[in-house]
C-alpha cells in the first residue's frame, strides 16, 4: 500500500466524469488499497479515485458515528436522494471540507437522505440507505465521480469566498497536489 499525491481544484480529472471500472483486478484491489490508505493520512471520511489522479468511478468512504462505523468502497455507484430541506442554511452544521480544497470549508445544503447502489471490490452488488452525514459524504464523493466539486455547488456568497481562496493559494491550474503526511498544508 501506498499513500497517493491528493490533487487540488483545477486538474482536470477533477473536472471530467470518470470511467466505469470494467476489470475487477489486482490493480483494482492495489488501487482501493492506495485510496484507503491516503483517505486515512490526509486525514479524510472519504476518497474519490479522480482525486488520487485515477479517472474511475470508484470512491472508499470510512466515517465514526457515535458507536457505529460506516466504512467501505463504492465501484461504479448510482446514488439516489430525497429532495433537500428549503430552510436557512446552517453555516455550522452544513459545513463542508473537500481534500482536494485542502483546508477551506464552506456551508452547503445536501439532501438528507441518499440510495447507494454499488459494486464491491468482488464484483457483487449491494445498495444501502444512508441519512445525515453519510449521506452527505456519498453525495460529495459521487459529485467527484461526475467532476463535480463542493465549491461548484456553492451559493453565490460563498462560491465568491472560495474563487478568493483558491486565487490566494494559487491552485486551479493542472498539476497542483498535495501528499498527505508530508505535506503541511496552510491552518495545519
């Protein structure tokens, strides 16, 4: 195992929908191996493969909620979820972070509750229902999937918020990564 370079906003396989994994292989098993590994010492609750630099629908996920442990991967998923509440947003409790915006965090309203339909590193299918914060990091990570970002789903406010931050830091350009454990990144 391995832990991988994390890249930042602006590499364009962050930018583009990934492929569906077609080969249940070794290279798969070393991969998800790799993603777990890295989502651990970023530290993170979850990993999507575009952000290891890897164009393949697949994502691990590993989250500690009170006494239970959601932690697994998900090869090729399809995510259904409930329409999202309408209410004022809660800057603290919807309250995002994304490893590859490395240390920025902005409020953003998911839906509370999510169908994942998935395949196993054996190849079986399995589907499962998640509420809350599970839910929110199978919509984050799934959004990776389709090139998607937390900060592109940004309301106006803070999508300007996070345009200053990644100018600041000079990221959204090709190439930009970070390497967990060894990299200390800015508010660390």
């Amino acid at each position: 195992m391995a832990v991988l370079p994390i890249r930042i906003t602006g590499d364009p396989v962050l930018h583009s929908p990934a492929l569906p994994v077609a080969e249940f292989d070794e290279e798969l098993h070393r991969l998800v191996a790799d993603m777990i590994e890295t989502m651990h010492e970023a530290p993170g609750v979850g990993l999507a493969a575009p952000q290891v630099g890897v164009g393949l629908r697949v994502f691990v996920y590993d989250w500690q909620d009170g006494e239970m442990r959601h932690s697994g991967v998900a090869i090729n998923p399809r995510l259904w979820v409930s329409q999202p509440t309408v209410e004022a947003l809660d800057d603290e409790a919807e309250s995002e972070g994304c490893l590859s915006v490395p240390g920025e965090r902005f409020p953003l309203r998911r839906s509370q509750h999510a169908l994942l339909h998935a395949f196993e590193l054996s190849g079986q299918p399995y589907e499962l229902e998640a509420s809350g914060w599970l839910a929110r990091i199978f919509q984050h990570e799934f959004d990776h999937l389709n090139g998607v970002l937390y900060v592109d789903r940004l309301n106006e406010a803070n999508s300007k918020l996070a345009v200053k931050a990644v100018k600041k830091r000079n990221w959204g350009v090709p190439g930009s990564s970070w390497l967990p454990g060894v990299d200390l990144l800015e508010g660390e």
